[in-house]
C-alpha cells in the first residue's frame, strides 16, 4: 500500500504453511475483532484441520499501530482488493476462497458485487459469510431497542470510540474530524455519524449506510457466496434479509437458521 507495510498496516496474516495445501482462506473478522478472537482463530484451527492456509485480514488501527490517517467502514473495500491481491500474488496456483463475519460479511459482499458491477475478477472462489447485517440502518434500529442496546450495542461502540483514541496523535491530521464529539457516542450509528461519516466524506451515517449497506447490490455478485444468517440475529433482522434478490442470482444463496449461535 504505497509507502506501508502491508502485513502491518493492512492484513497481519497468519500463513500456516503446510506443504500440500489446497486453497488459501481469507478471514475478515467482525467490527472490531481481529486475529486474536476466538471464533477467528477456530476458523484458523478448522482451516488448518482440512489442509488449508489460513490468512486474517486486521482492520486499520484494529490491532498494532495506524501509520496513515485512515480507518476502515464497510463501504470501503480498498484494502479487501489489496490484500486479495496480496495473497493470491503470495499463492498465485492455489484458489481462494474468503469467509466474512458480521461487518467482514458486509466487505467481502460489497467487495463481491464491486467486481461484479465493474467485470472485474475477484480473483475469489468463492465467498462464505456468516451473520451479515444486510441492511444496516435496519441493523441499527433493532440494535438500539432496549435490550439489544445494553448488551450489544453500548459496548461496541465502547470499543469502536476507544480505538480510535489510541489513535488519537494521528487521526487528528484527518479535516473536520473531531474527536471530542467521541465523549457523546452511545451507540454505534453515533459513532458512524460523528467519525465514520467524517472520516469517508459521508454527510451523515445514514449516508454511509447507504453507501454500506449490501443488501440492494446481491444483483451484481457474480462470484459463489453462501451465506449464513439466523431468523432471530439481532445484527440482521430476518426482514430485511434479501432472499429474494438470492433467489434471482445463481451466484448467491442465503441459508437462514432459525436460532441464532450466538
């Protein structure tokens, strides 16, 4: 990327470099999980299981250092496509096949339908994603009921807030970014809205998840993906799953189980 080291700034990858390996796996974790979650490191161990290299894509600032006045959203697949590339230029003979969870899911989708939209080869497989919010203002209007909000949403944006004050030194050279308005965040679409929006040229998180949101773009997929969502997941609410827009692309298919695994 330029003047960064990739393998620091962008996808610190695990390569498990086993001599007969069939495919590659790409991991793209969830909002603010990195390589260290544990449900990341059992898709690392059940790669590894079946003979696979497993590599996990960090988000910006996530985990080490921010070197570039950068962070990462869903709507942003930039650094999806760099370290695609990456890979595949690391195992130009093996397929690559690329699991997303939660906001990994909304990224690898868009990343998907981006290629497919500009026929452009995603140089994936196939894609595999688990608990997409596909609708993301939906996503957020369920997240800030009540319950959902005091077990889920505050925390998140707990995290989001503080890892950006890490980075405080060098997020402060971004224009019209300012931290403080941090101290009032109390839910993630705040956070979308006072740092998120700002730091992608949004107006508004609602903007943004206009921008971010895959739902209306399962048309333009013209690479394998399975999905995997739950009737009760709170992060995708079963009505604004687009099942039919799966059920008109041969490329996509999205199983919805009835409890979520959570």
């Amino acid at each position: 990327m330029n003047d960064e080291d990739l393998s620091e700034e962008v996808a610190k990858t695990a390569l498990l470099n086993l001599p007969a390996a069939e495919a590659v796996v790409l991991i793209l974790p969830g909002l603010t999980g990195d390589s260290t979650q544990n449900y990341v490191r059992g898709l690392v161990q059940a790669s590894d299981s079946l003979g696979l290299i497993a590599v996990v894509m960090n988000y910006r600032g996530v985990s080490g250092s921010l070197k570039t006045p950068r962070s990462y959203c869903g709507a942003d697949t930039s650094d999806v496509a760099e370290v695609v590339n990456h890979v595949k230029d690391l195992y130009p003979n093996l397929p690559l096949i690329a699991v997303g969870v939660s906001l990994g899911g909304i990224l690898l989708t868009n990343y998907l339908a981006k290629c497919g939209k500009e026929n452009a080869d995603s140089r994936v497989l196939g894609g595999f994603t688990v608990s997409t919010p596909w609708n993301i203002a939906a996503s957020c209007k369920v997240l800030e009921e009540p319950l959902n909000y005091y077990i889920f949403n505050r925390h998140l944006a707990q995290n989001l807030c503080a890892a950006a004050n890490r980075h405080s030194e060098m997020l402060s050279k971004v224009p019209g970014l300012d931290l403080e308005q941090l101290k009032n965040v109390r839910t993630i679409k705040d956070f979308d809205h006072n740092f998120t929006a700002k730091m992608f040229g949004y107006e508004s998180a609602d903007d943004y998840y206009k921008s971010a949101t895959p739902h209306d773009k399962v048309h333009q997929i013209k690479t394998r993906l399975l999905a995997i969502n739950a009737a009760d997941d709170m992060f995708s609410p079963y009505d604004a799953i687009p099942k039919e827009a799966a059920k008109e692309n041969p490329n996509v298919c999205i199983m919805v189980r009835e409890v979520f695994w959570c």
